[in-house]
C-alpha cells in the first residue's frame, strides 16, 4: 500500500525511471485552467470535478473559489491528478483508496511524479518506482493494472496544448490556435 514508510524509502535511495526515454517539459505553475477545460482536459464531467473539490478530493491548487461568480483554477498537476482519479474510479478502485492515492501523489514532487507507476488489484494501489517492484507484484498471480504517471502526464499535456489557459489576476494567457472566434475576440477585447 501507499504508506509513509515506503515513501520514506523511496525519497531516501531516490527513484529509477520506468520512462528513461520520456522527457517532460516543464509547465508554467502558474497558468490555471477553469473547470470546463480542467474536466476536457482529465476526460470527466463538471459535476465530478465540482463534487471533487467539494468534497477535498482533488482541489484547484491555482486558484479556490471565493464567492458568487468566481472561477476556481486548476494546474498542471491538479489536472494530472484528476485524469488519475478518474482511471482509478473506471477501475473500480474504492473512493477511501483513492484518497490515500491522490494525497500521496499530491505529496510529490512534480520530478518523482513523472517516474511512478500506479498499480492495484482492485482493492489495493502501490506506487511503483522500478521494474522489479512491478515484476513482483505481478508474479504473485493476482490480476493488477497499472496507471504510468508519465504517460498519463503526456495525454494531459497533449489535451491541454490547444485549451486556453489563464493566469490568476491577469486573464487569458494562452488561446487555442483552431478556435478563430475565440481569436477575433481576444483581439477585440485587446483594442
């Protein structure tokens, strides 16, 4: 299981990359993506990403909401985190282990996050760091799936390059480059 005793472990030897080819670039910490776009981007619905920072989940790092008609933000990794969340629950993994998982991988530094893979049996989640940890979660021949975070970083990442993002205080930042109305807005807001 995910327990702090392990972590522990693996922050003191360091950790191997399952991905030694998979380079990730960095993303702006400090760009956020409002709701529609974080649920676009993690492949859930508005409703799940609201009863998910309701509920403490997995809430928007960026920007909470304050008030009547503010907008939460979520980043990067909120919205890694909630594509995770998301595999996990069309898995069948129970909401409790969730939890455990998601406050374990929001613990992370955004490097290890890149090497892990996430494996369960459906009752249980471990955090993988090396192939040999997987192998032997595999051979004790009960039936696992595994969830490699830097894959999932990527489709993430991917989802979000034509999506727009802002900045907390100061507006849209970045446009989707297919969306021409959206483009002739921004630059009649601009003018």
């Amino acid at each position: 299981m995910l327990e702090n005793q392990a972590a522990e472990r693996y922050v003191a030897i360091g950790q191997t990359s399952l991905f030694d080819d998979l380079e990730l670039p960095v993303v702006p910490s400090a760009l956020g993506y409002r709701g529609p776009t974080a649920c676009a981007a993690a492949g859930i619905t508005y409703r799940q990403l609201d009863y998910w920072a309701r509920t403490g989940l997995v809430v928007p790092t960026i920007q909470g909401a304050h008030g009547s008609g503010s907008h939460r933000l979520y980043g990067f990794r909120d919205i890694l985190i909630l594509r995770v969340v998301k595999r996990l629950i069309d898995t069948g993994v129970s909401l409790p282990n969730i939890r455990i998982a998601v406050e374990h991988l929001s613990a992370r530094e955004a490097q290890f996050l890149s090497a892990l893979t996430i494996m369960s049996d459906g009752a249980s989640i471990y955090e993988c760091t090396s192939e040999d940890e997987v192998i032997d979660l595999v051979r004790g021949g009960q039936g696992v799936f595994g969830i490699a975070i830097g894959s999932v970083w990527k489709e993430v990442e991917g989802n979000l390059a034509n999506l727009p993002g802002e900045q907390p205080e100061n507006g849209i930042v970045s446009m989707p480059s297919n969306d021409e109305l959206a483009e002739r807005r921004a630059a009649r807001a601009a003018i």
